[in-house]
C-alpha cells in the first residue's frame, strides 16, 4: 500500500518504521505492537504521514499519555510559531528549568558591531549566547552557515570582552533548533568547540531528551488542544504542558470558552503526562 509523505512523494507504507518510531518515543515492545497492528489495519491507500500520525497518537494515548506526549513531540515544537508563541521563548523557559539565569533578546556590544542575541544563558562565570533556529517545515535541516556565522559573532563579542580592563564571563556559542543539523554543521562545531541541540543530537542529550528528562513539554503536545486556543494561551505565558498543572476544568471552560468534555480531557492529559513531576 502506497502512502503519500509530507512533501507529497509517494512511498510504500512500512509497518516496521511505524513501530520504531513508537518504540523511540518510549513505548514498551508490546504497546508499540500493539497500536501499530490497530493502525495499520485502518490505514487507506493514499493516506498522508500526518493521517496516519493522528491515528497513531490517538491509539496510544489511551495506552501511555506520557509516551504520546513523546511521540507527538517533534509536531508539537513545530506547532509553536503558528501559535503565537517563540521557539527562542520556549527554550528558554528549558534553560530556566535546568538553573540557568536567563535573558532573552539582548543587545551586546561587538568589536566591530553589535549583535541581538536571542537568550543569554548564564550560570556561575559561564555565559553562553543562545542562537534559536525554528523550522516549522519538516526535513529542513539547520546548515553549517548557521553555526558559522554564530562562531563569527562570538570572536567579535569576546574581542570587546578581552579589551575590558576585568573580565566578567567566559563566553560561549550554543546553537539550538528544532530540527537536524547537517553533518558540516557538527563537523565544525566540534572544531571550533561550539555547543549543538538539536533533534537527535547530541545522543543523550538532545533536545527531546532534555525536555522529556524533566517532562518540559509544550502545550502543542496535548491531543485535546484545540489549535484555536493557543494564542490565548501564549498571551498568558503559558508555555509548558506543566503550567495548566494548577488550571482545572472549569478554569479552562471560564477563562478560554472551551467545551466541558474538551477542558475535562485536557486537564486528565496534563496530569498523566507532567502530574508526577517532582
């Protein structure tokens, strides 16, 4: 059975790489087994990856909502521009939650010029200068121009440090995105000792993997969301499936309008999938 990817390609529908990316999101051999065989019995013909995506994640979170909340992870950060929200703003709210002291949006004196940097990262005397790529489109990959030009604008930034008479910080580059970066891009960053986040890398300390480690997964991930509601939310500052912890229905049905049966899914989802958080 053909079906038809997000670039619109047509390919041969492959029940197995359903079954491993269900399994890479957490989801225990026999669960993943398990949706799988239910997906696939009702997959169409010419399906798109996002039907099938949506039948998956409906299987699933009756199964494990904490492992949908994963596997629904990657659409969900691209989810965030359209929203209302930032990616920059998001991340940053990760670094927060991780002990670093943050700003966002600063200006900073080069050498030569002065750069606006998207989140300055601090902690003790290190201070890492956050540059934030967001794709929304998947498969686009971050470059190795990205990485470069950040490396440029760090030399000119710790060019007007060393002239200051005390220096206050060691400063370093830390590209973060939403996607995968090139080979190129990692082949220069460890050259030049350049920090990457990105989807699947580093291993072990991707990006996904240092949201799920402390369950700082954003609102977009929650299957009962309505799309229609997240402006609303990024208007409260409402980032992280976590933040509606303190929320209950009825909250929700006063200060957003939503319908009792859609507040009543969203506040069980919230609490199985970040409920437990320490």
């Amino acid at each position: 059975m053909e079906i038809i990817k997000i670039d619109g390609v047509k390919e041969k529908f492959s029940p197995a790489k359903l079954c491993l990316s269900i399994r890479k999101a957490g989801a225990p051999r026999d669960v993943a087994d398990s949706v799988c065989k239910i997906v696939e019995d009702k997959i169409n013909p010419n399906d798109s990856t996002n039907v099938i995506f949506r039948k998956a994640l409906k299987y699933l979170v009756k199964e494990s909502p904490e492992v949908a909340a994963r596997y629904s992870l990657r659409r969900g950060l691209e989810a965030l521009g359209p929203a209302g929200f930032i990616f920059e703003q998001y991340f940053e709210t990760v670094l927060q939650a991780y002990d670093f002291t943050t700003k966002r949006d600063v200006i900073l004196r080069g050498k030569c010029v002065s750069h606006e940097i998207d989140v300055i990262a601090s902690h003790a005397t290190k201070r890492f200068l956050v540059e934030a790529k967001y794709h929304n489109v998947p498969g686009i990959k971050t470059h190795v121009d990205v990485v470069m030009y950040g490396d440029a604008r760090l030399i000119d930034i710790v060019a007007a440090e060393s002239a200051k008479n005390k220096k206050e910080y060691e400063y370093a580059m830390w590209i973060v995105t939403n996607t995968k970066f090139t080979d190129a891009a990692i082949q220069y960053a460890k050259c030049r000792g350049i920090r990457l986040t990105g989807w699947n890398y580093p291993r072990g300390a991707s990006l996904e993997d240092i949201i799920a480690d402390k369950k700082l997964y954003p609102v977009t991930v929650l299957p009962s969301l309505p799309s229609a509601l997240l402006p609303a939310l990024a208007k409260k500052n409402i980032i992280l499936a976590q933040d509606l912890l303190t929320y209950e229905a009825a909250d929700l049905i006063r200060m957003f309008g939503v319908a009792e049966t859609v507040a009543d899914s969203i506040v069980r989802e919230v609490a199985a999938i970040v409920g437990d958080i320490e």
